[in-house]
C-alpha cells in the first residue's frame, strides 16, 4: 500500500543448550535485504549468506552483527584511540533549523535587492551551507543565504529584512520553535561558534565529505560541525580506513553493498574512534590534507593515498600498548624485518613467491600460480604457522607487484590486491580462518611486498573441501590415505 512506513522484520528463535561434550554454537546472523516478491526463501537465505557471529557479539544492550574480520577490525581500531567527542572537547553541533526555510533562505539575487533598500541589513544576512553542497575537501557555493535574526534582535533597525519577513508572517507565527518574536530563530547557545574555522560533515552520506571551512558559512540542520582547525583530523576524517569503520558501526539508509547512506548524527559521531599520532605522522597528514583542501578535491589521489596509508598505520601499525612511532620509520623497521626474513631463507615457517599470479616467464595470468600460494596458506594454518612473502623471488630479490596489481580489475592497487587475496581464501578454504591471517605491504624501491602472516587453525583445513596440506620443512606436502588418516587422528587428539 503506498504512502506506508516499512517496518523492519525480526526472526526470534529459542537459544538451545550443548549436547554434551559439544561446544556453545554462536548464532547464526543473516541480513534479508529485500522482502519485494517473490518472497525470499529465508533458509536458503541462511545457508547462503549467514555467519556465526563471535561469543560477545551480544552483550546486554550493545550489538555487532559482523562477522569475526570485522568485529577484529573494530576492536582494533577502538583500542588506544580517543572519542572524537572527545577530541574536539564535546564541541560538535548542528545546523541551524528555521522552522520555515522559504522565509529564512534566500538567493544572492534576493540578498542584493535587500541590501540595496537597506545596507544594513548585510549585518544579518549571512553565507549558507547545506548538507548537500559539503563535499569532500570542499563547499560548493550555491549562492545561498540565511537571514539570521538571533533572539534579541532589534528588528527595527533592519526595515528591509523585516518587510521581507512579514510576507510569511502567519507561517512563522505557528513555528514550534521560534524565538520570542515571530521573526526571529529558536534560541542557540553556539551560534558564535559559526564565526570560527571548522569542520563541517553532511548528516546523510555515501562517501567521506568532511571540509574545513573558512568562510564563515551558516549552516542548516541537514549538517554538522566543529568549531576546530585541525588538519590532521579532516585527513583522518576522510581516509579509507574510518570510512571502512563507519560502514561498519553506522546506521545505514539502503544496502551498504549497494551505495547506501551513512547517518553521521552527533550520538553516533561522538564515538567515533580518533588515532593518536606521533609528532611526524600529525605533520605529515596535516601537510598532505592542506593540499587536498587547497586543491578543493580536484588531481588529489596521490595525496590521499598516501594519507589513506598513514592513517592505516596509525590504526593498524603498532601493537596495543607499544611506544608511538612514526610512518617513514615504522616502513623502515618492516623492511629490515622482511630483509631479515629473506636472509634466512626458505623453512618450515617462511615461503617467498615472485607473484600472486602474474607468470614472468611467460608473461600472462597463470592461476597455478594462485593456486600454489592457496596450499602454502593451508600448509602454515594446519602446522604451526608461518610467513608468506609475495613480491620476492626464489633467488630473495624484491620484484614487487605491479604486474599484479594490474589484474585487479577497477583496483589495481594494494587494496585490490588484499581484497583479490582475501576473496580466494574465503572461496578456497574452509573452515575459514577468522583472524588468522594477517596481511601487510611493505614498500621498496623496486616496488611492493605483500607480507601474509599466518597463524595455525585448531582445527584442519581443507582446500577446495578435498584436499589438505601441511608444511614438511621448506616445502607444502599434500596429505592422502593412511597419512591423512593417521594427521587427522593426531589432531583430535
């Protein structure tokens, strides 16, 4: 029926207990989402695409339905980080609500013909942002206004705005929340604060529209604001990473997969986690956000991938509880560890590979390649672990991946490559190794290294749900009939 509100739907079911000896089993969360017809079939649903989720998935009143990847992401990115409530001091308000914006909001042609019956009334007209025209690194200017006629306002002293006024005065009458008169705007404690420098965000977003605005811009309550310069904080602001832990925590207009909106109300705002950078990581994406504002967006990608980079550091590049260390000499510390590594060369817990699958012998994509990178993988997680080094060759010379990364489709980059890597193992190996695998690049000169740390499976792992491989010194070795048989035996035990 049109004109009807939809209404989210709800499966209850009854938690049982283990049958003894078992294991609690977690359940099993599925996002259905479309009810269009037909009707979907929620079992098949469940089978297809639910996962377990981890055992504090749901505690008291506090959800996160993600699976394991995600909710590590999280919990690491919300350990050693401050509130961005905090951060900014509480200080993250919203747009102005008028009540009537036809009365309130006017063009630059209307601005002029008010300012040319009465120059003063340019005092209270004021430049206006709307959620839609903040964009990433930049305002677009509309050419609008807002007549800011604050409570207390001596109205006779402005006789063109007032006149101007008058033509909706039944309507402003009636607002629920006006000030004392019926011209002017509900009472605010902060509007001093629009006459600061700060950080201004769209309450509705698909992207990462953070800006910093030094014009002195109004705003309506489609947006928000802090009254800060902070550089480092728009970079952080717009970076992949905190886009990524948005996605994830955010209330959500439409599919997430498929372009939907992100709400950045202040009560979700407020907990998002901000990193703490060292001296030289604070300048360094300072520097690198000022150009991208100074370029209003525009030729920016070397410039944000590279803060996208250091932002992922600061998230991702140094253990809980570990001494600050900047960006350029944490690169230096991974490369000297790789380096090390490739010195001791090939074991039982380190395996190096020229390319994911890009063949440099016969110059085309080779998916024996992948799948030998797949066994080495299953070996390390069904032994005691180990180091795959991608990007290095047999002899220890760093190739890099940039073959590799062209055929990464719309992203030939690092991130395509991870996603690419991460895709195969999840299609390949089962059970999937939740939080056992750690991936990290590593650059050089010659080009990148993807460092792919693995840790051992408590339970086997197979490849392609048939076969199994461990590590036996510095090679992967299947294992078939009485050996498999007697390894499995070994393991229960």
């Amino acid at each position: 029926m049109r004109g009807l509100q939809p209404s989210p739907m709800i499966f209850i079911a009854r938690k049982r207990s283990a049958a003894e000896g078992q294991a609690v089993q977690t359940p099993v969360f599925t996002q259905v989402k479309s009810l269009e017809p037909p009707y979907p079939d929620v079992l098949a649903l469940v089978k297809e695409s639910g996962f377990r989720l981890p055992e504090d998935a749901i505690r008291g009143d506090r959800w996160t339905l993600a699976d394991f990847e995600t909710i590590r992401m999280l919990r690491r990115m919300e350990t050693d980080t401050v509130p961005l409530g905090e951060y900014v001091k509480g200080k993250i308000y919203r747009g102005i609500l008028t009540g009537c914006n036809e009365a309130f909001v006017i063009d630059g042609k209307r601005r002029a013909e008010l300012i040319a019956e009465d120059p003063d009334s340019e005092e209270i007209i004021k430049p206006l942002a709307v959620g839609d025209d903040i964009r990433r690194w930049h305002i677009r200017n509309r050419d609008r206004w807002l007549i800011v006629t604050k409570i207390g306002v001596e109205i006779q002293r402005f006789p063109a705005v007032f006149r101007h006024l008058r033509r909706w005065r039944k309507k402003l009458q009636h607002r629920h929340d006006k000030g004392n008169h019926w011209w002017e705007l509900r009472a605010c404690q902060y509007y001093d604060e629009f006459e600061k420098p700060k950080i201004v965000f769209p309450d509705i977003a698909k992207e990462t529209r953070f800006t910093l605005d030094r014009k002195r811009y109004r705003l309506l309550n489609t947006s928000y604001f802090m009254p800060v310069h902070d550089c480092f904080l728009i970079g952080v602001l717009n970076s992949k990473t905190f886009w990524e832990y948005c996605s994830a925590k955010l209330s959500v207009i439409g599919d997430a997969d498929q372009g939907g909106r992100l709400r950045f109300f202040s009560f979700f705002v407020e907990n998002l986690p901000i990193p703490r950078p060292s001296a030289a990581d604070r300048a360094a994406i300072e520097e690198l956000a000022q150009k991208c504002l100074d370029a209003k967006g525009e030729g920016c990608e070397e410039w944000e991938r590279e803060i996208d980079e250091r932002v992922h550091f600061l998230y991702f590049g140094r253990s809980p509880g570990e001494p600050l260390r900047d960006f350029q000499e944490a690169m230096d510390l991974r490369r000297e560890e790789v380096l090390q590594l490739v010195a001791h060369g090939e074991g039982k817990r380190l395996e190096l590979k020229e390319s994911l699958e890009w063949d440099t012998r016969e110059a085309r994509p080779n998916r024996e390649l992948v799948r030998s990178i797949l066994k080495t993988v299953c070996g390390f997680l069904n032994t005691t672990g180990g180091t795959l080094l991608i990007g290095i060759s047999d002899a220890g010379e760093v190739k890099g991946l940039k073959e590799d990364y062209q055929l990464c489709g719309k992203t030939p980059n690092k991130d395509g490559f991870e996603l690419r890597l991460r895709d195969l193992i999840e299609k390949h190996l089962e059970p999937q190794p939740y939080g056992l695998i750690e991936v990290t690049f590593v650059p050089f000169p010659e080009g990148d290294v993807c460092r792919v740390d693995v840790s051992p499976s408590p339970r086997p792992v197979w490849l392609d749900r048939k076969e199994l491989y461990i590590r036996e010194g510095n090679h992967t070795v299947r294992l078939e009939g009485p050996s498999l048989g007697q390894w499995l035996e070994g393991k229960k035990g």
